[in-house]
C-alpha cells in the first residue's frame, strides 16, 4: 500500500477552501498553514501565465526530514506516510532546513493581529515541528485527506497508487504527472499534472 | 466554553448556508458530542452539487467567537464611547419602537431612514416589507445603486427578468465572464464553469487584474477600469460588422437592430483598443469566439454597476448575448422558475403601492435618480445614500433622526467614509442588528444580537440563490440571545404594532410555503428541497416582459424616460482622458471592491482561519512599474487620491497593467477603500458613484 496524492492544476482555481479546511481541522495557530496554495506566474503583461499550485508536505520516500532527525520523531509509516511522534520530537528544527518543499512549521506562539481571537492554536504540539499527515486519522475511518473531502473542482485525487483500479494509478499511467523539484532524489508522493 | 447548544440528534444535518447572503449553498453540518465539528459540501443539493468555499467552512468559528454580541446592548454613556449595558430583548426593542414612532409623529416616518448591508438570508424584501408598513419612503441599501439594482433594471428593460444572473454553464460551449471572479464569489457557478471547461468549452475572461477565473482564459482581456462599456460595444461592432449576429433570432425574437447596428460604427476595434488598453485583435478574436461558438453564455457580477454608466454598460453586455441568439436558449442565459412558494421579489410582497404618493415623493433621491428612487415597474425603489448623508448633515431637504440598520456596516462600505462616518455620529439615533460589533455598531444607541447561518431556520429563495429549487436552512446552534434577522424584525413589528407582518420566523416561513400545502417544519422533516421545473425557451414562444414582448435592443422605456435607448461609452469622470491634469498628479487607474475569498465585504476580517490565509489588504501593482517605484513585494505602500489616502501592502504582479491597480475592499480603518471615494459625482439616472476607474497615485510607504 503507498498513498499518493495527485494535484490538478488545471483545476486549481486557488479559492484556499483547502487551506481553511486545513486549518481548522488540524487547528493550527496563526500564521501556520500545512496545506497552503501558492501563485506562480511567468511570462509579462499581457502575456503572462499564473498558476495556483497546493502545497503539503510530499510524504517523500527519500526523506530528507527523516534522515536528519536526532530524536526519531519523524517516522515513515507502513501506508507510506511521513509522520511526526509530537512526544518524541524536541523541536530542534534541523527538519525544516533539511525539508526542500518547506513543509514543516515550528509551532511557536504567535499573535494574530488585535480583532481576531487566539483561538485554538495546536496546543497539544507547542514547540515542537508540526506538518500535513494526510489526515491519517481519517484514512484509519476509510476517509480522505479533508483537502481532498473538500476541493469543489477535482484539483485533488487520493488514493493507493498500488492498487491498480484506483484512479490515482490510473492517473500515474495516463498523464504521467511531475513532481515539484524533480532534479532531487526525494521521491514525493504528491504528484502534479498542468505543471507547464 | 459551551457557547451554543446543538438542537438536532443526527449527527449529519443538512442545511443552506448565507454567509455570503446571495450563494445560499447547500451543505452537511457534522455534529460531535453536541457541538458542531465540521461542515462539508453536499453533493445532493440540487443548486450547489457539493460546493462549498472557506466561508462557508470557518462559519464553525463563529459559533464560538469571543467577539459575538449575546445579548441587546444599550448605550450607557457617550455615543461611540464603548459603554454599554446588556438589556432584554424586550426592553431593547421597546427603546428602539418607542425612539422610531417619536420621530414618526413628530417628524413624519421620513425623518427613519431604515438601511440594509449583508443579507443573512433571503430578507431583503422581508425588511423593505418592514419598511413600508412602517410608512418611511426612505429604506435602502449599502449596495442598491452600487450593486444588482443597474443591472437587474437593464435586463429588465431588455428582456424583462434576470437572464445574465443566470449563464446555463452546464451546457455551454463558450463562456464569457465580465468583471466577474466566481472562485472568489459564486462557488456553485465556478464549479459548474471549470466543469465546462474541463470539457472543452473556451472561457473568455474580461477583467484588469488576472483574477484567479482569468487565470484560467482561453483569452484574457485586461481592460482599463471603467471602459467596459466601450469594449462590449467594440464586440458588438464586431459582430454586427462581420454578420456574425443569429439572423433568425434577432428577426423573431429582438427589435431595434437597425438603430444598433446605427450605433456600433462609433466603437471601431482600433478606436475601442485605444480607450480600453486592449489590444485590437483581442477584441475581434474575442467578439468572434463568443459569436461563432454555440451555445454561448455571460457570467456577470456588480463591476456592471460600478461605473460611469451602469445601466448602459450592463445593456452593452447583455446585447452580447441577445444578438448572438443565447437569451432563453439551453447553454446560453436563461429565466429562474420558482419552486411555487410566495415570491419575496415583487413589488406586491413588498407592499410597494400602499404608500401614500406624497410620501413616495420625498424619497431622498428621487428627483435626482428616479431610476433608484421612483416607484417603476423595473425595480424596487429605495433612497440614495449620499442623499441619506446630506439630509443627516445639512437638514435638507428635511431631517433625518434615526437609522434602523440591518446586516450593514456603513461606517466603511459607503463611499466617502469619513462623511459617512460624520453622518452616523450626528443622527439622533442609531439601532444596529449584526453578529459582531462593527464600526457601524459602534456608534450606536442600541445594538442588537443577529444570528449566522447555523442558528436559524429559513429558505435558500432568493432569485439570485437558485435555479428553482427551494432549499432549507435548519436551525442547529444558538448563541447567547441572537436571533434571526427576521426574528428580529417580527419582534419589532410587534412593538410597533404594524399591520400585515408576522409574529415570528416560524410564521414567516409558514407564510411563504402555504402554496406548497406545507408546513416550514413538514418542509424541514421530509425532504432535503422542493423541486422546480427547469424551463427553458419559454419567453421565446410566449414572448417576454417587455413592452413589445421581444428583446429591446433598442428601449423604448428609456427613451421615454429621457435616456439614450441605446448604450454608450463616456469616459469616466476623472480619467487619464477626461481629466488629464488630474492624471499627471494621480497617474494610475484604480480598480476597486474586489472581492477576496475570505470576506464578505467588511465582514469575517475577525474570524481566525480566514484572517491567517489572508492576513493583510493587498494591492495589486504591476511588478515592473512597482520596482520603478522602488516597490518590493510586501512593502507598505500609500494610494492616495484627491479625497483621501490609505496604506497597503503591495502585491507584485504581471497580471496588471503597468498604469492599473487594484485596491481592495472592506478593510476598516487607514485600509478603508473608501476613504479614497468621492459620493458627489454620481450617475445619471440612477445615482452609482463609480467605483471602477478613477485615479490614484502610489508611493512606498516610509520604511
């Protein structure tokens, strides 16, 4: 079993509805976002491209992350997941300089601007470094990433790239999708079509 | 902290959002333990097909927010000094009865000026209702003449109902979106757009800043703020010049293309590209997809009613569709049908022709824009803001003593802020129904604890909502004493003793379901909505709402009324052209009240998952004129106009025009848009102060 994710981007329209999903679900604090949708453009006025490109943590196979941990708090979990033992991490943050997508975020406390309420803020994961698990607690319920639950376009498709009948091995086969950065040896399990 | 109390037992409830009072999607609330959890799309609702946007999701923090009013609120001390005792609703709606029919008696019910912002459902016409059984000409809306109102009076001039609200996407070839972002605003509609697209339908997008729909064009065309009516006629040049207009059509079912086709040759591609910045064969390529690729559709928003000319401008777009045959057509723009509930949009719910005619007569506004102000069969009058203003400040041409407002914040979202704000400081008395305390709210002497979409029972049945369909709204959380907007007003109706209103919200909905021989909670108990027919080509066999029963492409109605029956460009009242030495100070051309995602104009800025993905007001400035400025991405940056200046943070971007920028809206205090909004120039007729296209100048803020 290996979980992918692959990323439409002919679809992504960048509404950030899997942004605040994500927020709100895995309650990160100000100014922490695990999902995160960025803007690239190229090209000049008038002739310029945009595109809205998703960012998570990539689940790499070749954990960058991982390798460097002193505290064996990043793990890879038989699903193919990567994923943080918040007990046992001690939020020393050589992760987030070894992570080359920059999906990793210290939880540190920050203020949100003074009309808006604290809220809740990851309390449970306070200094430590915390990231996009794919939502494995509803993967464990036969659920889905909640980015994925809640993308109005079919930017999002998540499954078992071993399981052949599963559309992202369909999609793995018939597109052949990218993965950002693909001069590293990472191996990311989120994959992109519309790159170019 | 337990603010609020879950009221169902299902653990998946089904409801209709309003967060943005206009989409109204239909979407699954989860429950956990009593408390709301999460909230999802639902791919049942027959309108939104599983839609569903940031709003709609962090609606969950509003339940719990530390900011939300519980109780009444009475001033206790100064205005605006922030001191205030809670009260009953009782004793909070007696202050505000009493202190409403004090002015009445002693000043006439002209002296209330009763106003509306956000709809938190399908009130609008609900509260114009209120209004007139309390007898004051003068209600009206922060949006009004800068939104819908110019644009749903010119389709019905054209073809008698609201055709361009409604582009049948689902079985488009060719979709033209004018000044519209549906991701950002209408998610059903954007969903049902990229599923077209995905399929291979084009997707013409006009619109200055390269919005995220933009982003997805087959052609994009980035016109110049304010001289959208110039490009529309430029198309239509095009089209009616190359014969590429559907013959047939136009002959059965339109008249006056002789005099249009009279008026087009004034609008030249190559003259048209020189006052929009558009480059010419963008427009002929443009005008010649949407005409040759059947069927087409036009998706629109308020930029139409933004400008100069909003009446024509939204008539210029809509010709688009009517001489290329796509006007009550499937894939092309089509008439809303009722699922055969009582219709809140019509002057007979509102009680409209009950008021006497000499109190019609001093509506504030209605000799200067009789379009707004007057009772015509083409729209639901109301009072004009900046004659609203004046009246409070100068007394003329009588007093106005109290402001009843519902849902608005016009402290910010009036143009010219700083006299709205002198405005609302000087009337005699202000009472305030909303979520939060506003800037508005502020300045008050009651206040008044609304409710958000989760707390309230109600029907998605605005035209603007649906198709047809009519949708639920479920009641599944409280918070503290607030109620609905229509609680509020069944409760104040009462104290004011109006004839024809109802005791509660549950007599309300009751009222408005009867000819379905249901009742609100059967509704509610049986299925998730009630069905509609989808009817298409009706007003073609059986003609439409016009006058001639045809599409006027040429309106009798406005010639009659001393307006050209043709539409027009002019330019701006300020503009590189019509005030060049203005330009040399104020160099760029702003486009403002673009809508962010997030927001719902001045609203949700407080609620934290929407605030953290956007944090600050952004500005767009082309990257290469920005760095001639010595402006990097994310510098502090001062607009300033000649009525005002505000600071943003800058957004380098290639997807503006070097001499275009792109100002947001909504944001209080030194980022309030509209502090840089001059109210005395209005258009003719129907009173928009112009939004899109006047000047500013930019400079870096010091660091």
């Amino acid at each position: 079993m290996k979980y992918v994710m692959v990323i439409d981007l002919n679809q992504c329209v960048g509404c950030d509805t899997c942004t605040v999903a994500c927020k709100l679900d895995n309650q990160t604090g100000s100014g922490i976002q695990w999902g995160r949708v960025i803007e690239e453009e190229s090209g000049r006025f008038p002739e310029v491209k945009k595109l809205y490109i998703p960012i998570l943590c990539m689940h790499c196979e070749e954990s960058e992350c991982l390798k460097v941990c002193p505290t064996k708090a990043t793990y890879r979990d038989p699903r193919g997941l990567v994923l943080i033992d918040y007990d046992k991490c001690m939020g020393c943050q050589y992760c987030m300089l070894a992570c080359p997508y920059m999906a990793r975020h210290f939880n540190e406390a920050r203020t949100p601007p003074p009309d808006v309420p604290a809220g809740a803020g990851g309390d449970s994961r306070k200094g430590v470094v915390e990231k996009c698990d794919f939502c494995e607690d509803r993967l464990s319920v036969g659920g889905l990433p909640r980015c994925v639950e809640v993308c109005s376009y079919d930017a999002r498709i998540f499954g078992d790239r071993d399981d052949p009948g599963s559309r992202v091995a369909k999609l793995l086969a018939e597109e052949k999708p990218e993965v950002l950065k693909p001069e590293g040896t990472y191996h990311p399990s989120v994959y992109y079509i519309g790159v170019k | 902290m337990s603010l609020y109390r879950a009221n169902l037992q299902s653990d998946r409830v089904k409801t209709c959002c309003c967060i943005c009072g206009h989409n109204q999607c239909g979407l699954e609330v989860r429950l956990e333990q009593g408390t709301v959890k999460e909230i999802a799309g639902d791919a049942d609702d027959p309108v939104t097909q599983g839609s569903v946007c940031p709003k709609a999701l962090a609606s969950v923090q509003l339940l719990t927010h530390p900011g939300r009013l519980q109780t009444p609120l009475v001033r206790a001390g100064e205005r605006g000094g922030g001191n205030w005792r809670e009260a009953s609703w009782d004793e909070a709606l007696t202050i505000v009865a009493g202190k409403l029919n004090q002015f009445k008696s002693e000043s006439g019910p002209e002296s209330v000026v009763m106003a509306r912002g956000t709809n938190r459902g399908s009130w609008i016409r609900v509260f114009n209702r209120f209004a007139n059984l309390f007898g004051t000409p003068n209600w009206t809306e922060s949006g009004g003449a800068q939104c819908f109102t110019p644009r749903s009076i010119a389709q019905s001039l054209t073809f008698g109902g609201l055709a361009l609200e409604w582009p049948d996407l689902a079985n488009s070839e060719c979709i033209l979106v004018w000044g519209a972002n549906p991701p950002a605003t209408w998610p059903p509609k954007s969903k049902k757009l990229m599923a077209a697209r995905k399929r291979g339908a084009k997707l013409i997008v006009i619109d200055p800043v390269q919005s995220n729909i933009a982003a997805k064009a087959d052609l994009w065309l980035p016109v110049r703020p304010g001289s959208d009516a110039a490009l529309a006629l430029g198309m239509l040049h095009v089209i009616i010049g190359e014969r590429l207009y559907d013959r047939e059509y136009v002959e059965r079912y339109c008249v006056g293309l002789t005099e249009l086709t009279a008026r087009v040759p004034e609008y030249s591609p190559g003259k048209v590209s020189e006052i929009t910045w558009v480059e010419e064969r963008l427009i002929v390529e443009a005008a010649r997809l949407f005409a040759t690729t059947r069927p087409a559709c036009i998706e629109i928003a308020c930029t139409l009613d933004e400008v100069i000319d909003p009446i024509q401008l939204s008539r210029a777009v809509a010709l688009l569709a009517c001489v290329t045959g796509n006007i009550d057509v499937a894939g092309g723009n089509i008439f809303p049908h009722a699922a055969g509930q009582v219709s809140i949009d019509t002057n007979d719910f509102i009680l409209r022709d009950r008021m006497p005619v000499e109190l019609q007569a001093k509506r504030l506004g209605a000799d200067a824009y009789p379009l707004l102000s007057k009772n015509l069969p083409v729209n639901f009058p109301m009072a004009h803001w900046p004659a609203i203003l004046e009246a409070i400040l100068t007394g003329k041409p009588y007093p106005v003593r109290a402001i009843f407002l519902m849902g608005g914040n016009p402290a910010l979202s009036i143009a010219n802020s700083s006299r709205a704000q002198e405005a609302l400081r000087k009337v005699e008395f202000l009472a305030v129904a909303d979520l939060f305390m506003s800037k508005t709210a502020e300045m008050a002497d009651v206040v008044l604890p609304a409710s958000s979409w989760l707390e309230q029972n109600g029907l998605a049945d605005s035209s603007q909502a649906t198709y047809g369909p009519l949708r639920i709204r479920r009641k599944i959380a409280s918070v503290g004493e607030a109620v609905s907007d229509i609680e509020i007003m069944a409760r104040l109706a009462k104290k004011l003793k109006l004839p024809d209103f109802w005791d509660s919200e549950e007599e309300y909905l009751n009222y408005i379901v009867k000819p379905l021989n249901v009742t609100f909670e059967e509704l509610q108990a049986g299925g998730e909505s009630v069905p509609s027919p989808m009817i298409r080509g009706k007003h073609l066999q059986e003609g439409f709402r016009t006058p001639s029963r045809k599409i006027e492409l040429y309106s009798r109605r406005l010639e009659e009324w001393g307006y050209d029956p043709l539409p027009f460009y002019r330019e701006p009242h300020e503009s590189p052209y019509s005030t060049p030495e203005l330009a040399k100070q104020y160099p760029f051309v702003m486009t403002t009240g673009r809508r962010v995602v997030t927001y719902f104009h001045t609203g949700l800025r407080n609620v934290p998952a929407l605030r953290d993905v956007k944090p600050v007001p952004v500005l767009d400035i082309n990257a290469s004129t920005a760095r001639s400025l010595h402006i990097e991405d994310g510098d502090k940056v001062i607009v300033e106009s000649p009525y005002g200046r505000i600071s943003l943070v800058a957004r380098l971007t290639e997807g503006i025009h070097p001499r275009v920028v792109g100002v947001p809206h909504g944001w209080p205090g030194e980022s309030n848009d509209n502090l840089l909004m001059n109210n005395e120039v209005c258009s003719l007729g129907i009173g928009t102060t112009p939004l899109r296209g006047t000047l500013c100048n930019v400079r870096r803020a010091q660091r």
